[in-house]
C-alpha cells in the first residue's frame, strides 16, 4: 500500500481510504458482521485511514468502526466528520454553530471509543452559522487535544479561504470521479498551492464506475441512489442524478468504453477508476466504501500503478 503525506499535516495516508457511510445503512441492506469483516480485511491489506461521520446511520457507522478496529485504534487515522445534525424523527439540518460542534464532538469521540479524533471535518457548509464561529470552535478542540488536524468537505474556494482566516485547513473531502469533474477547475489547483490535503469520495460514483449496473438495475427505497430516501437531497441532487434517465444510460456507455482500457491492464474498470483519481497530484487518498470484503480487496487493486500517457488522453477522451 502507498502512503501519501496530508497537506502539511504530519498525517501519512494510505492511498486507498476506507469509507465508512455504508456501515450507516444508507447503502440497502447492510449486516454490521459484514462491515466489521470488511473494516478488519482493510487494516490486513494496510488501509490505515478510516472515514466516517456521525451523520451516518445517526451514529451507528462510528460504534460500528470502533468495533471493527478495537485495540488497533492508534494505528489508524480515524477522520469524521460533524454539520448534520438530526432530530427525534430523524429529519436532518445544517449545524456548525459552537454548541452543535462542541456537544457532537462529545457524541463521537464515546461512539468511536476514542479520547482524540485525528481529522475533524465539517462536513457541509452552514449557511446560517458565520464561519469564524465554526472555526474558532475546531480551533479550541484542536487546543483542548480533541482534535488533532481540522478538515472542510463540500466547501468552495472562497469559503475555504474564509475559513482559513482563523485557523489552518488541512484537508478537503469533496466528491471526485470520472464521471464528475467539477473540482478540477479552481479547487484543486488552490489546494495544491495552499498545501491542503484533498480525500475524494465517490472515486468509483457511488458503484456507477464497477462496471457492475446495466440499464434495468433498480435499487431498494433504503439505498439513495434510488432517490426516494432523503425527501430533500438539497445539493445532493446531482449525485442521484447519475443513477437515473438519460444521464445514467449515458454514464453505462463511457463504462463500456473504460472497460477496454482496464482489460490491458489486467484491471476492471472499477480499479481503473480508483487508479485516475490517484493519479492526479493534488490527491492525497481516494476513498472507497465496501460491505464486505471481497469488495474491498478489488478496490484495493486500483492502487499501486500507472497508466501510460496515451491511455490517459483515451481516458480523458472517453470521459
């Protein structure tokens, strides 16, 4: 396994990043022996880095993955994440205000079994909270020892840069993959020249990227990508969008054409994809989620090689 440097943390990452919304249950039908088997399976091939939020399955992931992980929690980068919070019925909001952060961090750490998180990350922007109010409150986390690095994910540029005027940003999670490349364009470049670590998720769009779907696949109303599960996605809405209409059956097209590429390589379109990603300078790990091991040991093939330079313009091309 790679290892790459965060930002100007002294965090090393693990290029491949185990992502931990799955053992929510917001995936369809997921078993906690299954995700503990695939967390254990990640820590066995040297994933080191385990991301999760405690948004996901309202706490649920969190208690899952100190499970898996047990007595081999220092040798890990645990990194959550807090913004979304949740009422008695379960209906979510944006909330990075000081008393949401201070009383959720509380909630994590005793979920994950843990006196420290080594990467908080807010993980959407709240438009009714000023952002010096949410940074001073990780600023004091990362004092208290709580936190050890402080993180952003879903932010643009210009809220990055409000943010950084009060405390250091070390990391952006934002969604990356062949089929949405929006970030390209001013986000990773200011990463790249503020030495911001960037932890893509979706590398594989959400199993689109398999090469495992065809034009009849339906998903359960408990899994996301059928669109019924959240009754305002909000800005969640582009991701849903990959799985329906015109949109999807388009998507299906550029996979088969992936798919040649990958077969040179030995590789399937999926370990493809997670290779572009990789590939790109700015990245530091590509997370990937996974219900059971077998998933995560093809994942993992998506690490560790290069493509030629021709085959990156076809891909490019494709894409």
């Amino acid at each position: 396994m790679e290892y790459r440097k965060l930002g100007n943390s002294d965090l090393k990452l693990s290029a491949i990043g185990f992502g931990c919304w799955a053992m929510g249950g917001s995936w369809g039908e997921t078993e906690d022996k299954e995700s503990i088997a695939a967390a254990r399976r990640a820590l066995d091939l040297g994933i080191n880095f385990f991301d999760t939020a405690d948004i996901y399955g309202f706490g649920h992931s969190e208690k899952v993955l100190a499970e898996a992980l047990g007595s081999r929690r220092k040798d890990v980068i645990i990194a959550t994440k807090v913004g979304l919070a949740w009422d008695e019925h379960g209906c979510m909001f944006l909330s990075s205000t000081r008393h949401h952060i201070m009383s959720a961090v509380e909630a994590s750490l005793r979920r994950l079994k843990t006196d420290y998180i080594d990467l908080y990350q807010v993980h959407w922007p709240d438009y009714h909270t000023y952002f010096e109010v949410t940074m001073r409150a990780m600023d004091d986390l990362v004092t208290s020892g709580k936190v050890r690095y402080v993180g952003v994910s879903n932010f643009t540029v210009k809220q990055m840069k409000e943010c950084m005027k009060i405390r250091p940003i070390i990391s952006l999670q934002p969604p990356y993959n062949l089929l949405m490349r929006d970030i390209e364009k001013d986000l990773l470049p200011f990463c790249l020249k503020n030495g911001i670590g960037v932890v893509a998720y979706g590398p594989l769009a959400y199993g689109l990227l398999t090469g495992k779907f065809a034009k009849d696949t339906k998903f359960p109303k408990n899994d996301w990508r059928s669109g019924e599960l959240f009754p305002d996605p909000g800005g969640w809405q582009p991701h849903i969008d990959l799985f329906h209409g015109k949109q999807f059956r388009r998507n299906l097209k550029i996979v088969e054409k992936l798919e040649k590429i990958a077969s040179r390589y030995g590789k399937t379109v999926g370990q493809l994809s997670v290779a572009w990603v990789l590939s790109n300078p700015a990245i530091t790990s590509a997370i990937v989620g996974a219900k059971r091991p077998s998933q995560l040991e093809e994942n993992v093939g998506g690490a560790g090689w290069k493509f030629s330079k021709e085959d990156l313009l076809a891909i490019d091309k494709i894409a």
